[in-house]
C-alpha cells in the first residue's frame, strides 16, 4: 500500500519541471565545496558525485545525503562509474592532482592531462548535449583539452578562467573603498592565474568609473598602487594554498554562480575561459581564456568587446603564445 493515497486530478497536467541533472567530477575539496554549494542554492534535481577514490566517494555522498532535512530535495549519487553521469545538463571537471604549494599551475599540466584523457570521452559519450565546465588547473590549457577530446562545439566548453581571480579582485576593492563587493564591477582577463589582466579601465563601483572618478577629484592615484591590488590578487591563491592546503570556498561559490547563469538562462556576464581566436589579434592556434562571456543555457552566448589598452592586449597575446607553446608539447 502506498504511503499517500494519489489524489485524482482529472484534466489538470501535472506539473511539469525541466529536470536538472548536475556532474561533479572530482570529489576533492574543491569539488565537494562546488557540490555544497550547488545544493544549499538549490540549482539541481540530481546531482552525481564521480571519482577514482570509492571509498571516499561513498563517505562524501553519505555525509552529504545525511544533510537532507535541512537542505532542498536534490537526489545524490555517487560512482567511480560515467554511466551514472548519463544525461548530465552541466558537467563539472574538478578532478586532476592538486597543485603542491609553490608549484606553478603550468607543473601540474602532464599529470591532469592524461587523467582527462580517461574522463572528458566518456562525459561526451554519455551526455552529448552537455555544457562542460572545467576548473582544475592550469584551466585555461585543460579547457583547451577537453575541447579536443570531447569534440563538442567551442561554446559548450567553459572554463572557469578568471572568474575567480575577478572575485577576488572584487573583494579587494571593496574592502579598501569599505563598499559591497556585488557593487563592485571589476574584471581580470587572461591567463588563470600569474599572468593574468587587470582592466583598470573597466572598475566602477555603483555605475561610477573608479579611475575618472579620482582622476575628477584630483586624487592621484599612482599606478604602483594599481598593481599593489592586482599583485595580492595573484599572491592570494598561493597564500591560502600555503597556510590551509588548498582553496575551496571561493572556487565553490565562483562555480556554482556559473553553474546559475548557464542552467537558469541568466544571460550574466561573467569572466571565464572561452574560445579566444580572433579576439585582440590571437592568430595561429586555437587557444581558451578569459574574456568577460555572456553566459545561458546554450553555454557561451557572446563575448563583450571590452576595451583594452595596447598594453593589456599585448599581455593578452603574450599569454595566448606561452600557453599555444605549451599546448603545441602536448601531442593532443
Ligand atoms: P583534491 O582535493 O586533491 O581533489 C582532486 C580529486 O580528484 C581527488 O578526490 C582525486 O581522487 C580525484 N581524481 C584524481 N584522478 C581522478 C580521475 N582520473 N577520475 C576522477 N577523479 C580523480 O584537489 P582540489 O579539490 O584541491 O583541487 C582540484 C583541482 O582544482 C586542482 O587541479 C586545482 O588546482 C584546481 N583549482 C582550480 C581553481 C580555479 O580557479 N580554476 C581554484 C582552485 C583549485
């Protein structure tokens, strides 16, 4: 006997919800600090938990299924199995060796590569119309990776990028200005990581252009100070490697703020690794990262056409050739 009676509901079609399946490979801390955040903000139906470690696969779902009745009905399931992933709407890539503290991102490179090869295939086989959005670094290469493996179009691969770097810069801002860092509009393009690009030009806080601003009131700002704040930007992640081990809460919440936009069609603007061909004179090579994306449920919807100085292009290209030659060792 059914533990409720079924009410009939004659003529009325049933609710019908668009249900949202969310992968999560990888469940390490950064992708365990994704997959909570995913749940507490309620942006899945389903969300799958893989890794090549079952035993702690199995206690991270468990721990994570026992929050159940304090958190909105998601099913969670865990493998070390792709099929599980069949259907996925958004496939998250967290999986790969971590980077040591004072190891560069671009040291890690061999080591993830060949453990993508064994995970973006089967993502691809068993959820060809899936978004794949890749975090574990060096992002922007292994964006670039998955891209070739998966052979799904360039729009459909994401990658994290710069959106974290931006966060961060954000919240540097606004905690010397003692404003909110959501009123802070501030983008880092480029390379994840050290050799990223501040768009200095672009910085307004409530709809006030930060640079003329000062520029008005005669405060001279000096550009020493500027890279101060893009230096801490860049040294914080290395910090926090070096004192906790790894980063996690910040990467959780940048994540599942893309996550957001790409299933709930929000049409954000948000500073990820795309497909940078032919933007600020990248030639030659087919290379992924960061420009300010305009983000849905179609993936990548459009870049925006930000202005940069001819000095930031010129950091931007000089990114593209460090990664196109690292890219061109890979044999992929
Ligand atoms: P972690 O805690 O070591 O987790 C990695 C997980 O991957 C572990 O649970 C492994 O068992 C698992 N794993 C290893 N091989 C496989 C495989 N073949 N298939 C499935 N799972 C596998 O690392 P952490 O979670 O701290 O970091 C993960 C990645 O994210 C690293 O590459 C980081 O450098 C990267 N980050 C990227 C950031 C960004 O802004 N893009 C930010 C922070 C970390």
């Amino acid at each position: 006997q059914a533990f409720f009676k079924p009410i009939q509901r004659a003529g009325l079609p049933s609710p019908a919800k668009r249900h949202t399946k969310i992968s999560v490979i990888g469940a390490g801390n950064v992708g365990m600090a994704i997959a909570q955040t995913i749940l507490t903000q309620d942006l899945a139906d389903e969300i799958v938990l893989i890794d090549a470690n079952p035993d702690k696969l199995r206690g991270e779902m468990l721990d994570l299924q026992h929050a159940a009745a304090f958190l909105p009905r998601t099913k969670i399931h865990a493998s070390v199995d792709y099929e599980l992933t069949v259907g996925s709407d958004l496939c998250i890539v967290t999986a790969g060796a971590r980077q040591n503290p004072g190891e560069s991102r671009l040291d890690l490179l061999q080591r993830n590569v060949a453990l993508f090869k064994n995970i973006i295939p089967p993502l691809a086989r068993f959820s060809p119309e899936t978004i794949l959005l890749i975090v574990s670094n060096p992002v922007d290469v292994l964006t670039y990776v998955s891209w070739k493996l998966s052979g799904f179009p360039s729009n459909r691969v994401i990658g994290s990028g710069t959106n974290l770097d931006s966060s961060r810069f954000r919240f540097l801002i606004a905690d010397h200005l003692d404003v909110n860092a959501q009123d802070v509009q501030a983008y880092i393009v480029g390379e994840h990581g050290d050799s990223s690009v501040a768009l200095w030009s672009s910085i307004s806080v409530g709809g006030v252009p930060i640079l003329s601003f000062l520029k008005n009131q005669q405060i001279a700002y000096e550009k020493a100070t500027l890279e101060k704040i893009h230096k801490e930007v860049i040294d914080s992640a290395y910090e926090v490697i070096s004192l906790k081990g790894y980063t996690s809460w910040a990467i959780g919440y940048s994540v599942a703020n893309l996550a957001r936009s790409i299933l709930r069609d929000q049409r954000k603007i948000h500073p990820v690794s795309v497909f940078a061909n032919g933007f600020y004179g990248i030639e030659g090579g087919d290379v992924f990262l960061s420009l300010p994306a305009q983000l849905g449920r179609g993936g990548v919807l459009g870049v925006t056409n930000v202005h940069l100085t001819d000095e930031e292009a010129e950091r931007f290209r000089d990114s593209a050739n460090t990664i196109l030659d690292v890219q061109s060792q890979l044999g992929i």
